[in-house]
DNA sequence: TCCTTTGTACACCGAGCTGTGTACTTAAAA
DNA sequence: TTTTAAGTACACAGCTCGGTGTACAAAGGA
C-alpha cells in the first residue's frame, strides 16, 4: 500500500478500448465537430487512457479515418433493405428523417463535415467521403434503375445531391430541410419512373403495388 | 541611426490597413479555412502588424463575422439585377457557374463553410449564415413571384436548397455539381411557372428535362 | 509647423493541442 | 501458475495559437 493507493484507483475497464475509442469519437466529432475535440477529452469521454489511444491508432488523423469508416457498412441500411417497399417509395424513404427526436435536428451527415474540417483533399478522410457518396448515389441509381427510371445514373446523381443539400442547409438554417427536399424528390422520381409504378397515382393510376 | 535600422524596414503600407486585412482574409479563409488560418499568417499576407490586425478588430471571432459580412451587400448581384433576362431565364442564372477558370471548382460557399468550422450556433458568423441563406431564399422566391409562380416561396426554397446541395457536394466529391442542380432546378421551374412564362419550351412546353 | 491618428516591430504570455517516455498493473490465455 | 498482451497513471516535450504590452515612427490634416 505504498503508492497503491492512486494505481488502480480509477479501475480497469477492460479489454474493449479500441470500441470505446470509437464509441467516443462518433459522440464527439458529432456533437462539436473534429477540430474542437482533443484527444485528451476524448480520452476522459471514452475512460481510456491517452497511452492506450495511440496503441491503437498512429493519431489522431488515423482516429478520424476510422471514425468515417465505421459508416461505410451500412450504407442507409433499412432503406435500401426494405423489401416491403416499392424501389419508388424505398427512394423516398431516404428522405425520411431518421426519427431521432420531436424537435432534434437531422445531424450534418459527418463526410459533409469532415471534408470541410479537414479541408485536405488528400486526407484520407476526404478519400473516404467521395467513396462514400459516391457508393450512396450508385445504391440509388440502382433503386432507380429497378423502378425501370429512364436514366437511374442521373435520378440517382439528382437524389444524392437533394439529400446532400437538405444536410447541408438543415445544419445551417438550423431548421429542418428534409421534408422540402423529400417533395422535390417525389417530382424527380414521378418524372422520371414510368407510370405503371406511379402506384401512388391520386386516381389515373390506381394501380397500388403488386 | 542608432537603432534605427529596424525602425522603418518593412516600410509603411499606409492607411489601408483594415482593408487589406479584410481582402486577406477573403483570400485565406477560402482557400485554407477559418480554423488552419493563423493570425500571424493572416498578418503577414496582408502586410500589416499584428497589433494593427487587433486594433481594427476585437478578436478573430470579430474579424470573421466581419469577412462575412462583406458578401451580403451584393447577394448574388450580377443574377438579380440583369433585367435583360425572363424571371425563368434569371432563376437559371443564379445556377450557371461563376466561370471562374475552366477548370477551376466552384468553392463552397462560405456561409456554410463558417457554419461547420465555427461549429457554434450562436456565433455571429452562423447568424450571418442564416440571415445569407434566408436572404437568398427570399430573392430567389421574389423573382418566382415575378414569374407567376404558383407557390413563389416553395419555389425559392427548393433552389436555394439545390443551390446548397451543389456547393456541398462539388466540395465533397471535387467535382463540379452546379450543372446537375441547375437540370432539377428547370423541372422545379417548369413545373411551377404558368406556361405561357416557358418561352424556352422546347415543343408543347412539356416538363421535359435532359 | 504641430499634433493626432494610424501603423510598426517584437518580445512575450497563457492556454490548448498532439504526441511520447516511463514505470506500473491487471486480465486472460497457455 | 506462468506468461503475455492490454491497459493505466502521469508528467512532460514541443508546438501553435490567440492576444497583449511597450516604445516608437510615420502620414496627413490643422
């Protein structure tokens, strides 16, 4: 019991350092962006001590790369997989808001974010957000090319760009932009799929799906 | 002559100092962002002392609110005020590449790049940011209204939205975005003005795109 | 000419950041 | 039980940043 006292005070958490780590930075790169958020808090925040930290990433860059991977998986997972859905109303479901909250705003989608944080074409993380919404309007395109749309490559383009802009200004009108951009997508979508899977027609149609 | 031989070196600027502070600032905050943007940098670009910088501005948090300011007088001036144009004609205009160089990126606007680096909602630069965007919303919706749009605010609202979704997006994927905001944004308009205003209309005036 | 305003040179402070070195402890696999 | 991989506590190096204090110099209107 001779410097004891202080050594195992704040008792071992275990093996699961690397989750929390991760656990951490998806909490905090999302809630004050990555340039605000030390290393030492995320360290506190994920009770790990800064040493273990960078056992298990080189710095904080390799960090946030890992932090943007952690999405790629499941790209609108529970979108994409609806099978219940019609690809139309599956390409409209991407524009729902995820339901978080009554009041809570959707949160900058963190590729938007990181890219403009990290201001470096070459990081890796910016590598990453290009994949990434690249890989989203291809997911698209084939949604839409299920829905037998005439060029699902452009519907798809147009809808990433809707989902990108409703992000992007949610975040700065501070005030939700989803809905609007889920109208402007149900015109796109009614333009371009052929009227046989317009199921949702008010009357003409009528056909409601199979 | 005595110690005099550092005294007046770096000869006088002049009076322009505030100036030319704010022009560096244009300069580096668009091409490095607010945050990898040091005082001491942003000093020496400008040609001016840092206790100068400090005198003509509280705080860096001042001088950005300031740097932002500059855009509002002139809200997309050059789109607004060409009164040779149909109000069709001018809400296509406000989506056509500022024709920077031929292959140079349409930069992020620099409301929504201050909003995620600032990161802070209270902060007088993101108030700027909604006022911007709200102001712009409000011009694109007026010249709808000019048109005989149906719904001019809904309209305003749509474009500023595609507006913001191609700015993000050509920052995000480095790659020009503005030609495909600017294909939905003539579906919108078509779909919202009266035809007699689609004087472009290719036949029949059908809500064609592509 | 004088005098006020504006700008200058430069050292310096304190805070926060990323990242490391060292000596130690514990959980769990062998 | 022994051994090893994982985690810990903590101090500290080194840097950049925003911001200040001081003493001085020049520009320009009166």
């Amino acid at each position: 019991m001779t410097k004891l006292e202080k050594g195992p005070q704040g008792r071992r958490r275990g093996r699961g350092a690397r989750e929390r780590i991760l656990s951490a930075s998806q909490q905090l790169f999302r809630a004050q962006g990555i340039n605000r958020t030390g290393m030492d808090q995320l360290c506190a925040v994920a009770q790990v001590s800064k040493r273990t930290a960078y056992q298990h990433f080189t710095g904080k860059d390799d960090l946030v790369a890992e932090y943007l991977r952690r999405f790629d998986p499941d790209i609108m997972a529970g979108v994409f997989d609806r099978t219940d859905l019609t690809p139309r109303e599956r390409l409209l479901a991407a524009f729902e808001v995820p339901t978080s909250g009554p009041e809570e705003l959707t949160p900058l989608c963190p590729y938007i974010a990181a890219t403009v944080e990290i201001h470096d074409p070459q990081h890796p993380a910016s590598q990453y957000a290009r994949d990434y919404k690249l890989a989203v309007a291809a997911r698209l395109a084939e949604t839409a090319r299920e829905g037998g749309a005439a060029n699902p490559e452009q519907l798809g383009e147009q809808l990433a760009l809707l989902l990108d802009g409703a992000s992007a200004r949610t975040r700065v009108l501070n005030a939700e932009s989803f809905p609007a951009a889920a109208a402007i997508a149900a015109v796109l979508i009614d333009n371009a799929l052929p009227a046989t899977d317009r199921d949702r027609g008010s009357e003409k149609g009528a056909v409601r799906f199979e």
